[in-house]
C-alpha cells in the first residue's frame, strides 16, 4: 500500500498487480517459545503471524527486526 500511495500521491500512472496475500500458517505442534533465545521477524507481516499464533512474546526473548519499517510496526505491536 505504501509503493502505491506514493504513485498516487504523484499522479504517476500505474498498474497494482498483488503477487500474494501474507496468510499466516499455525505450525503444528507449535514450538516451545522456551526453546528460543531470539525471533527475527522479517517483515511486518512476520510480526502480525507471530502475535495471531503466540500473543505478545515472552519478555525473556531478544525481538529482532530487518529494516525500519518492520521496526516500526513491532515497536506499535510491543507498546
């Protein structure tokens, strides 16, 4: 959504093709979240599955992030 508010933003003309949809898979068994020392979340969708199959991480896990944007998004998931 943001690539194509920017183009709308500057009446660029452009065609949206969606190549997929972000659906999260529940893993079964789930992991033990004991078993982890960190969680590296790759895009803000990655934060989104993590919450709708966990809930909030426990606090004794370190929560990585690639990139600002995904960044962002868990900082407004964690406070």
């Amino acid at each position: 959504p943001l690539i194509r508010q920017f183009l709308v933003e500057r009446k660029i003309r452009h065609l949206a093709c969606p190549l997929y949809d972000p659906i999260p898979h529940t893993p079964y068994p789930l992991p033990r979240l004991e078993e982890f020392t960190e969680i590296v979340f790759t895009s803000p969708s990655t934060v989104d599955a993590f919450w709708k199959v966990f809930g909030p991480p426990p606090p004794f896990l370190v929560l990585t992030t690639i990139g600002p944007v995904t960044a962002r998004h868990l900082a407004v998931r964690v406070n």
